[in-house]
DNA sequence: CATTTATAATTACGATCATCATCTAATTCA
DNA sequence: TGAATTAGATGATGATCGTAATTATAAATG
C-alpha cells in the first residue's frame, strides 16, 4: 500500500533519526530491522522500500549521527567546553544521542566499506576541528598529531567509562582524563 | 555419548579458547553458539552442557582473554615495550589474539553483571600494572591518573585506527599516540 | 475523470538465533 | 560386572533475522 511522497519522505526521515540514537544504545548488530522501524510506526518490510538493506540504512545512519554531532559542535566554542562536556557522567550515561565513533569504533571494523568511509570523514571532520583550535605552535603537522591524541584520549576515556561496572572507576576515567586534557 | 573427564575438561578449555578468540573478531553479539562449538570440534548442545548459557560462557571467556593477556605482561618488561607492540599494525592488524579491552569495550556495557565485573578486573589490573611501572613522581595518585590516562590513550588509538578505513590515517593514529606516550 | 503506472508498506518466507527436552553411549564407581 | 552418572548429539521450539513477493494507493497519463 502506498503513501504520499511526503509522507514515505517523512518516514524515512524518522527511520534515520530513531536508527542513527539506536545503533548508539545497542550496537548495529544489536538492533535488528524490526526494531529500527517499529520505533518509526512501520512493520519492518518498509525499510525495504526505503533503503534496500540494512546495511545501506546503517551507512546513512552513522552519516546522520556524525552529521548530528557535528551541527552541535558548530555551537561549540572551545576545545576545553568541548572536553568538558564529552568527558561528563551525562555523556557517558546517554550514547543514545551521544559521540558516534566512541560507541560504534568497535563495530566499526566489521561494517560495508561505504558505512566505515563515512565513519572516517567524520573521524577526519573532528581531527581538523581540534587542531585549528589546539595552541601548540604553528606547526600544522604537530597541531594535527596533537588533535589525534586529544581524540584518541577522549574516545578511549568514555569507552572505557561505560564498559567497567565499578561507578567509582568510571568517574575516575573521566577525572583523570579530563584533568590530563586541560592541563 | 559420554565421554572421559580428561575429554570433557579438554573440549571445555577448547570452547574457551576459541570463544575467546571469536568474540574478540567478530564481537559477542556477531558470533552464535553454533559457531563458538564448532570451532572447538563439537555440536551446539555441548555448549549447554559445559557452561548452561552463551552468556555464562562469555563471562568466562572474557576472563580467559583478560587472564592470557595478562600473562603476556608479565614477560613484557617496560612501558615504553608495551606502549609500542600495542600500537603496532600487527597488533591492529590481529584482534583475535589481541586486547580484549580495546575489541569488547563498546560492548561491555550491554553485557552481564559477570562479564562487566571480569572485564573491570582486568581494567583495574591493567592500570596497577602500568601505574607501578611509571616514573611521574612517588604519589601514588598522580601514577594512577597517568596510568588511567596512558591506557585510555592506548584503547582509544587501537579502536580508532581500527575503524577507519583509510590505511594512511590508521597508520597517522598509531604513530602520533605511540610519539605522545613515548616522549 | 478514467486508466495506467509507479512505488511505499504490508505480509509471507526461509534462514538462523539461543535454548531446551530427549536420547545415546560410555565412563565411573560400587 | 552391573548400575548410576553424565558429556555430548540430536532435533524441536519459538523468536528474530534479513529479504522478496504481494498489495494497495498515490501520482502520472490520457
């Protein structure tokens, strides 16, 4: 049965918006067809029509979380608000609508060459974010390996923040990471 | 058919093994039961009778990969060793045989009470490890922090290079964490 | 306005998932 | 030697997986 083209429009969009926070919450093998578009009012067979495949939904959804993410870093002023925020309990309590490549990186390996080539312009998006804003001299070179290791700390801290059940641990992670960024 | 006790401890320590190596290629949720007896020469239902649950099996086999990991660091002797076999290609290029933290951290925190716990031992193990090992002053605290901070940096760089799909930056994200933790 | 065409979404499908009940064979122990 | 125990095979189960065929209706065409 068909729709009108603003409608299927509007559908797919909702498709893209509930999978781009649910891959984030249950991983992408977590989260089945059923679950993608159930959350958006459809039986699953829709996001045939939509998209093909799962897997050519995943592309576009980790194209939309990074999209997402990077519209809000855009508001962002400094890197240490930026650091601040990503390294907080709230962060880590809500991967859901929170940072793309810290809770898919480990999935990452194992998807369609176009989902990991979106996943990398967004991972380069955020390099050259940080380093024209990280004051380390002038040199572009060691600006941008200085970049690599901001993100590579942060990524790596909230990671690490969310797998360990000891909530004390998990703070501490974040303390002594965000401590060690600032300074 | 029953088989010897010798057997039956030598099909379960099998399983273990490469269970352990499985959900480290393939993630926990990437790889089934049938596949995780198979490898170790046996059906579906052995599995069952040996740990009762995928899941109970999971808990122990992230403990094997933690405890085999952790009997490679004891013939590892600095740092500045680990810091540079971790975040070489080869061990990018092989996660089945290599850290459990970096290939399970994104999905730990949908695991059972068991596999978090298992997984933050060997966290904390591993940030004992390092913090007795580096040289920043005599406080215990501040070696903490550094210890929390270099493993982040190592498991946020591993994943990261990883995921990407470009070589050269793979490679760039390597390289700069191994300069940053080195110097 | 009537008819055809295009297509969005439902429904049907086969494969695979983790689990479990049943069975078998052989070890272990009395 | 015989009885009890048990590791593992087997096949059924219901749930869920991703996909393809079907259907219903909007849009295009006359």
């Amino acid at each position: 049965m068909r729709v009108s083209k603003e409608k299927a429009a509007d559908n797919r969009e909702r498709i893209l918006t509930t999978a781009s926070r649910l891959i984030r919450e249950r991983g992408i093998s977590g989260v089945g067809v059923d679950a993608l578009t159930e959350a958006a009012g459809m039986t699953h067979g829709g996001l045939y029509s939509q998209f093909g495949s799962k897997q050519r939904l995943v592309e576009e959804a980790v194209a939309e979380a990074i999209a997402s993410k990077g519209r809000e870093l855009c508001e962002t002023t400094t890197v240490d608000d930026y650091v601040s925020e990503y390294l907080s309990p709230a962060h880590r309590d809500d991967p859901g609508s929170g940072c793309p490549f810290a809770a898919l990186c480990s999935e990452m390996q194992r998807q369609s060459q176009g989902a990991r080539e979106r996943f990398t312009a967004g991972v380069k998006g955020m390099i050259g974010w940080l380093s024209a804003r990280i004051g380390s001299g002038t040199r572009q070179r060691r600006r941008d390996e200085d970049a690599i290791v901001t993100l590579v700390s942060l990524v790596g801290a909230l990671v690490l923040a969310r797998a360990v059940s000891d909530p004390k641990l998990s703070d501490e992670i974040l303390r002594a990471t965000r401590k060690k960024l600032a300074g």
